[in-house]
C-alpha cells in the first residue's frame, strides 16, 4: 500500500533521530511490501537561516497532501535566550497544528522493566505502568488573545473554550478507554476555573454515551502528585492544552529517559508523529541522541495507517533493543551505542537480519550488524 509522508527533520537532533525513523520504515516497507514516499520540507530555526520564514508556505502545502507526517524536533537556543526575539521556531508549531487541525496531542507512556532502575520513582511502584494522555491542541490559554500595556508592566493570556472543542477531543478519549482498561480521568481546575467546569459538564454529559468507561475528575495538583505517588492507577487521562502540556512532561519522567516516549496529533487533516523531547542542541550531530521516541512515534504513524502487526514489530525490535543493553548515552554514558546504530539494528531485527548471536565488539565500531 503507497503512502505519502511529509518528513520534518527540524533542528539540533531532530534530522539524526527522524533519520532512524525513515531507516525503520524503509525496513517495515520492504518486509510488508508497502510503498512509502517521502517528501522533504522545511520548518522551524533551519528554514528561518534558508528562508526566513519559519513555517514556508511550501511546508503547509506538502503537510495537507500528505498522508501524515514525521516531524523531529525544532527549537534553537539563538532563539530561546532571546526574549525580545520577533520569530520564534516554536510558535510555528501552533500555527501548523492549528492548519491541519490537529485537536488532540496523543501521548503514550509506558515503562520498560530493563531501564525501571533509571527512573526517578521506586521501581515497585512504576512496574507495568501504561496510561495515555489526550491533550487538546487548538484551543486555551495558548491560543488566546495575549496583551502586554505600554509601560511593559501588564500582561493578559486569555483562555478559551467552546463545548465543541472540548467533546471532539473527549469522544476520542473515550472510544480509546473502551479498547484499554475502560477508565477515563479528567483532569482540570475546576474548583478555580469557568472553561474547567465547561470542561467537567460537557464530560459528564458524553460520559452517558460510553456507559462501560469508569470516569474519575481529578484538580490538576492532585493530578500531578498522583502521577509520581501511583502512576499505574490510570488508563486515559484527558485534559485541556496547558495542563497536558505539563503533565505529559511530568509523565515522561517515569520512564528514565525522555527519550523514549512518541506522541500522535491527530484531528481532521493530516495527522503529525513527533517525539516528546526538545531540540537538544548539544548533542546535535554527534550521533548520540535517542532515536527511539521517534521510532516509536513512526509506530504510532503504522498504527493510523491501520498497520497494526506492523507497529507490534517495531515494539518489539525496540524492546529487543533495549533489553539486550543497545542503549543510547542517556541511558547509559559509559558502554552506550550511536544513534544510527541503534536505527540499523531495529531495522536489522524487522528484516530479520539478527543472527542468534551478536557481536557487541562490532556493534560499538559501527560497523555492520549483520555478523
């Protein structure tokens, strides 16, 4: 089956990371006889410094054609430490969510008992933790009128939320809780803020359509101690923009490394696959960031495109990666792996080029896995 996927490398370790991806979707391809085209655009601080416009037009255009698209990180300290700076790489990401309408941030966290003893949290307590976050994308306090006065003494974020935002995200949540463990948590303000006790009503009144879902409303500070205290007590979480943007970073602590975890946004055109984690611009071109939470976002895509025996593939080969130790220096500085090595063996596992024993000494060189 063709498809047509935009890749967005971005900046810093973006183009190493999303590299890996397209490594591992070639290797998915070949085996399941697929056809993935790829269409190359720009975006963020590298098309400011090649055309001044962070998100060209020509970006916008190749995303709406596509199928779905890759995305790998953006973001550029120049930028960051400038807080009089007119363009910012990250605001074009808003701006591109709010094009192709993607209303819901997707985020999957689980843990890996071979890397339990990275995390923060008590091994005991993290043991089988899986839980998904739906965050909504196009709506509160980000996409809000913003002011500042004259004298630069006074600023405004107003947040905003219609019902219909708030259902076409929870209808989403819903049907997700139904195929997992069937308990939704809603997550808000709503002893504090009108848009949370929007959000709490319009929940409670679709929580009648989906009569097998267990629905819990958790205050966001509760929900951020729960998160550390008892991660394995949730199924869905749903919540509005802001607050999921800082739970989900919260929660992707859990799995040792932030590395590791992939996110979908998905709505009404075509749908966006990015790792969680930022630019990271000190590792940029030493073929030493994780690849795996763009991996496994490439997984999430298999997923969309209903390639289900696919995506399970590269689980595992990511599994088999990390459980025989072909690890990346954030999760271990001293006996870690490259970047692109870590993508030839994942791909080597998909096109079963495995052999039953690997020689590590190789592996560490770089050189090929196939022994």
């Amino acid at each position: 089956m063709d498809k047509q996927i935009a890749v967005i490398e971005g900046d810093g370790i973006g183009p190493e990371v999303t590299r890996q991806s397209v490594k591992v979707l070639n290797a998915i391809a070949e085996r399941f006889d697929h056809q993935f085209n790829y269409k190359y655009c720009l975006m963020g601080a590298v098309a400011i410094d090649r055309t001044g416009n962070p998100l060209p037009d020509v970006t916008i255009e190749t995303c709406l054609s596509s199928d779905a698209i890759l995305f790998g990180a953006i973001g550029h300290p120049k930028y960051d430490n400038d807080p009089d700076a007119k363009v910012r790489p990250e605001q074009v990401l808003l701006n591109l969510r709010k094009s192709l309408q993607l209303f819901a941030n997707i985020r999957p966290v689980n843990t890996y008992a071979s890397l339990n003893y990275l995390s923060p949290l008590r091994a005991k307590n993290i043991e089988g933790v899986d839980f998904v976050i739906f965050r909504e994308l196009t709506g509160g306090i980000y996409f809000g009128k913003k002011e500042i006065n004259e004298s630069g003494t006074q600023a405004i974020d107003e947040c905003i939320y219609t019902k219909e935002e708030i259902e076409r995200i929870a209808h989403l949540a819903f049907q997700s809780a139904q195929k997992r463990k069937k308990k939704l948590t809603l997550v808000d303000k709503a002893n504090v803020l009108e848009t949370s006790r929007l959000w709490r009503r319009v929940v409670q009144q679709i929580a009648n359509e989906y009569a097998d879902v267990k629905v819990d409303f958790l205050f966001v500070d509760n929900a951020a101690m729960q998160i550390i205290l008892n991660p394995r007590q949730f199924d869905v979480i749903l919540t509005e923009n802001m607050f999921g943007d800082i739970l989900s970073d919260e929660a992707s602590v859990i799995t040792g490394s932030l590395g590791l975890l992939p996110s979908a946004s998905i709505g009404n055109g075509s749908a966006l696959f990015e790792p969680i984690h930022g630019s990271y611009p000190q590792a940029a071109g030493k073929d030493i960031a994780n690849p795996l939470g763009s991996i496994l976002s490439a997984a999430l895509m298999l997923d969309h495109f209903d390639f289900h025996e696919e995506a399970n593939l590269v689980r595992e080969a990511v599994e088999w990666t990390l459980t025989n130790g072909f690890v990346t220096k954030d999760i271990d500085s001293l006996n870690f792996y490259f970047t692109s090595t870590i993508g030839e063996l994942i791909s080597d596992y998909i096109s079963n080029k495995i052999p039953a024993g690997v020689n590590k000494e190789n592996i560490e060189l770089r050189k090929s896995t196939i022994i």
